[in-house]
C-alpha cells in the first residue's frame, strides 16, 4: 500500500511540473483529516478539481468514476501552514540585520536587498516544503507588497500577504541601518499629516495592514502622529498592525483600535483591561516566542557551528550557507562588540521573558482571543519555513492543546491574511492547499515534522525523492 500511495503520488507530481497548472481531478481517500476548523473526519475523502475542493467529507462521498484515486489510508491531512509573521527583507543572519552587528564590509547592503527583491524562490522553496502556503510579510520594502500579486498564481510559491515598510518614533539614525540607498523599510513617523499620507499611499499600492514599530508612550509628538495614522488606517478600511512588547505599550495600542498584534506581550501577565480591549477589537495575538531565542542560537554560531535539524531538505541555500560558515565570521566582528556580553544578555533575556510569553499565550487563549502561529522568520537564527515547527512545538510546551494549534497554524493565520476565504481549512469551494503527514499532529504537534507531501492549489509535491 505505501509503495502504491508514493508511486501515484510521484506520478500525479511529475504531470503537474510537466504542465505548471491543477491536474484536471484528483481524489484523496482514507485520510484521517483535520479540516483547520477543529473537526475531524475519519477516513475521509477530498475530491479535487482545477485546483479547488469540489468535495470533502467521509466514506459516503460519491467518488465520480474514470478519476485518479489516490489513496492514503494510514495517513494524515491538514490545510497547508500560514506562517503569519515573516520577513522577506532578511536572511536569517546578521547581512540582513546591520543595526544588530555591523557586516557591511563583508555583505553589500543594498546589493544584498536587491538580490532579495529579484530572487525569491529559494525563500518561497524553503515555505512549501516545509508544509507553509501562505506568508504574511508584515515589514519590508515597497517591493513585499507587490509579492502579493507576483506570488499568487505560482504553484511553487506560497501565497503572500504583506503590509510594507513600517512606520517607526525611533530616531532616524537607527532606522537607516535598515535601509538601502534608494528604498526604506522602515520609515521615521514625523508628523500626523506625514503619517496620514503614508497610510493613503501603502492602502492604494494594495497592502495588507499598517504596521507600526514600537510605542512610544512617553513621546507625546510621536503619540499625536500614532492617533492620525490609526485614524487614516480606519478610513482607508486597512488595519493597524503594532509591534508591543510591554503591557503598557499592548493596550494602548487596542485602545488605537490595533487588529494585530504581532508579539507576545513578555514584561508582564496580561490583565483583565487587556483581555476585554482585545476581545473589543476583534485581533489576532501573534506569539513568537522563539525568535529571541533563534538570536541567541546565531550569536552562538560564531563560536561554534550550529547543529540544525533539517530532516526535510527545507533549508533555503542561503540559510544553509550561514550554518556552514558562520564561525567564519568571529574574527571579522567589529572590535567594539562583545560576544560574550551578549550571549549572556540573550540567555538571560529567554529565561526572563518565554516563561511570562508562554503563560500570556495560555491566558490569552483561554480568553477566546484568537491566536496564529508566526515565527518572525528572517531574523538571525529564525530561518524561513522550517522555523513555524519550533514556534508549534514552543506552543504546545506552553500548555495549548495540538488540536488548538492545528487551528492557529490554518485557519487563524488565513484571517490575518485576510484570505479565510480562499483557504486556511478544508472546505468545498476552497483552494486545495493541504498537506500529508505519516504521523497524527493531533497527537503530538512535532508531528508535523513528518510530512511527505504538500499540495498548493492543486498542484501535488513530495517532500522526499521517493
């Protein structure tokens, strides 16, 4: 049976590469699947055609005749990942992150962005195989917002949704460490007309949320300029998306009517006033909670190199380089920085902070407040795609069922995009974006580690060569 269910899966993925589009119909039977809306469906049947669910349910199904039936009795099925916080604009490394440690004698900046814009599909590569269809680029260059567009007939693409450069209260001087010569990812707010206008032009080129980096409660100018741009974000019928980390900082940015926010709130436990005030605005909680620690992994890869685990060949050549190199690269830190402070900073950092994240995840959870799975994938140490199962499996140790994240990582992620009705769970009328897993995810989430396939829109995929 499984040598059967690898050859027609092989066979059904060599038509699709030869014709770049759906295969005309496709039948999965006997799967146990999660439909990404917490049901379950034993032995169950999804009948696919021209990309899209035209069936989905169990044995009762009426399989039409002269069609190719795959099945795959013993496995699992779930939508495809959404990985609603990434980063197109960096690498996984410190290229990419020159306000963090200067590289720029050795990596060209704006060649090294411009190689970033024109060439994505090792990035998008690294995404399906790793089970993610969807991406939610909320922080880059003008350019991640026509990705939009660009990605989304790709069959080998996932689909992307992205919110453009972001607006920021932080002094000028920093914020150019993240730009090139000629574009900017991140922009100084400097005045309430400035951010008003900011907003129009971001909603006319088509983006997906307004993003703001960092609250700076105690600078009344800036405070002033926050108010107009959630205002305008309101008028242009966009949403307000906001990098909080403290309590304080979180709820003032609910009380501007914030819809995401897009980290866990870690200085202390979330409170009453907090709960009520996102259950109020309706907003997605995105937790990343590894990715302070994915820093302090690549700190550490200066000295040593990192043991990284890859079983499904998803790494993009990139990130695979750094990970072979990166001891390369002690010697070429700039004399002014100390290693060792700052692996010890980091350490200290985790401890502190993932206990206060890990409960604040529960909490909010448990407050009806709706979670999705994010990694903040591009920062140093946090790699593209293959990244989302650390968050999952962080996740699930802060006390969230399997079951509930199969939902954060679907369904939850598509609202963020704005895209639940095209996918995210497994429903007649969709896209076919799904993947097979050997073992139950329901179970035990590292179980998502052992997918085989992926399909996106139709078009089927093996993980492995089989």
């Amino acid at each position: 049976m499984k040598k059967q269910f690898y050859f027609l899966l092989c066979l059904i993925f060599i038509c699709s590469c030869t014709q770049n589009k759906p295969t005309d119909v496709i039948v999965l039977k006997n799967a146990t699947i999660y439909n990404g809306k917490g049901d379950v469906i034993k032995n169950g049947i999804i009948i696919i055609q021209g990309g899209t669910i035209v069936e989905i349910g169990d044995k009762t199904v009426n399989i039409p005749k002269s069609v190719e039936i795959i099945d795959i009795t013993g496995k699992f099925v779930t939508p495809g990942l959404i990985d609603s916080h990434i980063h197109f604009a960096q690498t996984g490394f410190f290229d990419a992150r020159p306000n963090v440690v200067d590289l720029r004698d050795y990596f060209d900046f704006d060649e090294l962005q411009n190689d970033l814009k024109n060439n994505p599909q090792s990035y998008y590569d690294a995404y399906l195989r790793s089970g993610v269809m969807g991406v939610y680029d909320v922080g880059g260059f003008l350019w991640s917002i026509t990705r939009q567009k660009e990605a989304e007939n790709n069959y080998k693409a996932p689909h992307v949704a992205a919110s453009g450069p972001l607006l920021s209260g932080v002094d000028e001087t920093r914020l150019d460490y993240f730009n090139t010569s000629d574009a900017k990812q991140m922009v100084y707010l400097s005045s309430p007309e400035m951010g008003r206008e900011t907003v129009k032009q971001y909603s006319k080129l088509g983006s997906t949320g307004i993003k703001i980096w960092g609250v700076m409660l105690k600078d009344s100018s800036f405070m002033k300029s926050l108010q107009a741009v959630a205002d305008e974000t309101h008028n242009q019928n966009n949403k307000l998306i906001v990098h909080a980390t403290s309590l304080d900082q979180a709820k003032e940015a609910l009380r501007l009517g914030a819809k995401i926010l897009v980290h866990s709130v870690d200085d202390k436990e979330v409170d009453e006033e907090f709960i009520q005030l996102a259950l109020k605005n309706d907003i997605i909680y995105l937790p990343t909670i590894t990715v302070t620690r994915g820093y302090l992994e690549a700190f550490k890869s200066f000295k040593e190199k990192r043991d990284f685990d890859d079983a499904n060949n998803a790494l993009d050549v990139r990130a695979k380089t750094f990970l072979e190199t990166s001891t390369d690269y002690l010697d070429k830190l700039p004399k002014d920085f100390n290693l060792e402070e700052r692996i010890s900073l980091l350490k200290n950092l985790c401890l502190r902070t993932e206990p206060i994240m890990m409960l604040n995840l529960k909490k909010v959870h448990e407050s009806g407040i709706r979670v999705a799975v994010a990694t903040d994938a591009g920062n140093p140490g946090t790699f593209h795609g293959i990244s989302i199962y650390d968050e999952m499996e962080i996740m699930q140790k802060a006390g969230i069922e399997p079951k509930d994240i199969i939902i954060m990582a679907t369904q939850n992620g598509a609202i963020a995009m704005e895209r639940a009705n095209d996918f995210g769970t497994l429903e007649k009328g969709k896209f076919a974006n799904l993947i097979i897993l050997e073992e139950d995810p329901a179970i035990d989430i590292t179980n998502f580690r052992s997918i085989t396939h992926v399909m996106r829109s139709g078009v089927i995929n093996p993980i492995h060569n089989e």
